[in-house]
C-alpha cells in the first residue's frame, strides 16, 4: 500500500498505516508545515520532506499498548526539512530498523528514539545537521545497533546513549559552540564490546563519554579552540580490556581519562592514550586496575600531566616537549614501570612509586629549570635520572631492599640529593660542570656509592651507615 502526498502551504497532516509493506511519502513546500506519520507492522516505509517556514515532522514505526509492544521490524524512516523552525521526531520500535534526518538550516532540532519501549537489535540512526541552532538526541536499546550524528555549523549540541553490546556510536561536529555527550550501558545495564568514535574541529568543543564492563574502545579528537575532552570507563567496577584514545590540537586544551575495573573480578588490562599539541594542555589519566598501561604526550605550551595508578603491574609513559612542564606520576601497587621525558622550559617531574617490588622509573629532563623528586618503596627498585642542562635539581629516595639509583646531570645548576634506606643498595652521581652540589646516605647493609664532579662549586657530601 503506497501514501503519497504533496503539500502545499500546508498547516499540518495526520496518517495512520496498519499491516506490512507501507509507503508513505509526504512533501511540503513552505509556511507553517506539520506532519505525523505512524505505521505498525513489518518492511514499512515512510519518507517525509519539508521545505522553509516552521516545519515539524514526527514518525512512528511501533507504537506501545496497555502493556504491549507492537513491533515495526525491518522499516525505514527518512526525514528531510530544509529551512526555518525545524524539529524532527523518529521512534521506531524491535530490530532491523533504519532511521535517517537531515536538517540543513534555522533553528533544527532533530530526536531519533530506537527501542526505548522494547529490547531490539542491528538498528540503523543517521541524524545530519547543517547549520543554526543544531540539537541532536539519538537514544538505542539492544545490541549490534549502529548510530551516526553529524553536526556543521552554529550552536551543536548531540547527545548519544546505547544499551547493549556490540553498539557502535560515531559523532562528527564541525564548528561553533559544540558540544557532545556519548554513553553506552549504565549503573544498571552492561555494555561489552562498543565503540564510540568522536570527533570536533573548532569553536567552543566539549565531549564526553562513558562505557560500562568490559571490551569497550572510546575515540576522540579535538582540533582548536576551546577543547575539553573527557573519558569514563567502568566508574562501577567490573570492566577490563577497554581502551581510550583522546588527541587534542590546539588552544585551551583539557583531557580525562578515568578507568575504572575491581582487581578482584575482571578489572584488567584497560589502556589509556592522551595526545596534546598545543596551548594551555592539562592531561590526567587514573586507572584502578591490573596490567593497564597509560600514555600522555604533550607538545607545547603550558603543559601539565598527571598520571595515577592503583593496583599492579602498570606501565606509564609521559612525554612532554616544551615550556612550562609539569608531570606528576603516581603508581601504587607492586611490578610497576615508570618512564617520563622533560625536554624544554620549566620543567618539573616527581613520580612515586610505592608499596612494591620490582620497579622501574626512568627520568629524562633536557633543559630549562629542571627539577625531579622520585620516591620508590619496595623490593628490587632501580632508578635513573639525567638531566643536561640549566637549572638542575634530582632529589630521589629509595626505602627498601636492592636499590639502585643513576643520576647523571652534565651543566648548569647541579644540585644532587640521594637517600637510599634498605638492602643492597648502590648509588652513582656524575655531574660535570656549574655549580654542582651532591648528597649521598646510605643507611643499611651492603652500600655502594661512586661520585663524580668535574667543574665549578663542586661540594659532595657522603654518608654510609651499618658501621660506616
């Protein structure tokens, strides 16, 4: 059974289709246009296009009864309006269903609802927006379902939930006021092995998202201005083998990446990626988990990055390139490894490790005002830190059993403070030139320190206890 009507300067039309194979196709050419289609049953179609003035248009495929679902399976809905007041409204009931909106300008607003009354699978959401006043809300629930946002111009907003697994959800904004939320599962609903990939260009970006349990990616990137990212993986426990990805650009750069998982159950091998070019980063990352690993680069500018692990066998790296440095990095747990690289500007690194054994950190810090403090606590510890030049300082304390500690700083302001309190412990500072200072305790069992300094303020300072 085929629907088609033309309208002309119309004010509003009402069509209700019952039984399977529909088609209902409604064009309407200008004023104050409004249009309402519903259809129950399988393979339906409905096309609606709307051209200037203050369009409206809602579609329904599946509607709710006393406490029923009237399916509308393998259906398809396609909204068009172009011009003026634009609001559209998609709700599409059980699976197999596919829902498209296009909205090109003025004051759009545009909501696809898949499932929300009923659990449904392999759905289909597009909604495309132009330009104006853009909104876009696109709600799925069941698995294997599929939703695509994409936003041009003027003032973005488009939020994205799924519940299920195996969902995959994907936003591209281009410029102005943006923003974007993205969830997949919640407190009370799983959601394994989703994908959510966002993506802003410019103006005012915000992004958000979350997943629950375990097998989830999130990717997002930022390009300019006012860019924030933020990423939530597992915040009620029990996820494992998620990964994020987050690159920023440029200008007022943020990123959060909180990675949640319950050693005890399946809180595994979760993997973070934070990627900053320039202006004023910040970068944090938490994980609390087993085996999860973390990675932040920063470029330029006003760069900071915190990097805090809770559980066992992590790795972290942090790179940053230049100006005003910062990186605080902080493991808790045993088998940790460390690796942080400074190269310009006001430098700062202090990591911890602690509670452990068998750790590693690694410290590299190229020039500029350059300070490093690292504290490890543990068994089998080892440290390594170089420094080339400008304002030096390394301060570093290992506690307990086999340490090992290298600190090498080759010019300008050395300053050396070592402290090692534990067994088998060994030490060895080398600083060549400026006005070297070094400090070197050793407070129990089998010490071993080597001291070079080769020019200027050289003063060195040893100490060994257990007898001397």
């Amino acid at each position: 059974m085929k629907n088609s009507i033309l309208i002309l300067g119309a004010l509003f039309h009402v069509t209700l289709m019952l039984g399977q194979s529909n088609t209902s196709t409604t064009n309407s050419v200008g004023e104050q246009n409004t249009t309402t289609v519903e259809q129950v049953g399988s393979a339906n179609i409905i096309t609606i296009a709307q051209e200037g003035n203050a369009n409206q248009a809602t579609a329904l495929q599946g509607s709710e009864g006393d406490d029923t679902v009237i399916n509308a399976t393998e259906s398809l809905i396609e909204q068009v309006q172009t011009g003026n007041e634009n609001i559209a409204s998609v709700e599409q009931e059980q699976l197999n269903n596919e829902a498209y909106q296009t909205q090109i300008g003025d004051s759009n607003s545009s909501t696809i609802t898949q499932n929300i009354n009923a659990t449904g699978e392999e759905n289909s959401a597009t909604q495309y927006q132009e330009g104006n006043l853009n909104t876009a809300t696109l709600q799925q629930r069941g698995n294997t379902n599929l939703a695509s946002q994409t936003q041009i111009g003027d003032g973005n907003t488009a939020n994205a939930r799924q519940v299920g697994n195996n969902n995959m959800s994907t936003l591209r904004q281009e410029g102005n006021n943006n923003s974007s939320t993205s969830f997949q599962g919640s407190i009370a609903f799983s959601s394994d092995n989703g994908i959510i990939d966002q993506i802003q260009i410019g103006n005012g970006n915000t992004v958000f998202a979350r997943q629950e349990e375990d097998n989830n990616q999130i990717s997002q990137s930022q390009s300019g201005d006012d860019n924030n990212a933020s990423v939530v993986q597992n915040v009620d426990f029990f996820g494992g083998n998620n990964t994020a990805t987050q690159i920023q650009s440029g200008n007022r750069n943020t990123a959060s990446t909180i990675q949640e998982g319950d050693p005890l159950f399946t809180g595994n091998n979760n993997s973070s990626s934070i990627s900053q070019t320039g202006d004023d980063n910040t970068a944090t990352s938490e994980q609390n988990s087993q085996r999860s690993s973390a990675t932040i680069t920063q470029i330029g500018n006003l760069n900071t990055a915190a990097d805090n692990q809770n559980g066992s066998d992590h790795i972290s790296v942090v790179y940053q390139e230049g100006e005003e440095n910062a990186v605080t990095s902080s493991q808790n747990g045993d088998t940790h490894n460390s690796d942080i690289e400074q190269i310009g500007n006001v430098n700062t690194v202090e990591s911890t490790q602690r509670n452990g054994d068998m750790n590693i950190m690694v410290i590299a810090q190229n020039g500029n005002d350059n300070t490093t403090t690292s504290l490890q606590q543990g068994s089998n510890n080892m440290g390594d830190v170089i420094q080339v030049g400008d304002g030096n300082t390394a301060i570093t304390t290992q506690i307990g059993d086999q340490n090992i500690v290298f600190v090498s700083q080759l010019g300008d302001g050395n300053t050396s403070t070592m402290s090692q309190s534990g067994s088998f412990n060994s030490l060895n500072i080398t600083q060549l030139g400026g006005a070297n200072a070094a400090t070197v305790t050793q407070i129990g069992m089998s010490h071993s320190s080597t001291t070079l300094q080769n020019g200027i303020g050289n003063v060195a300072t040893v100490s060994q206890s257990d007898g001397q």
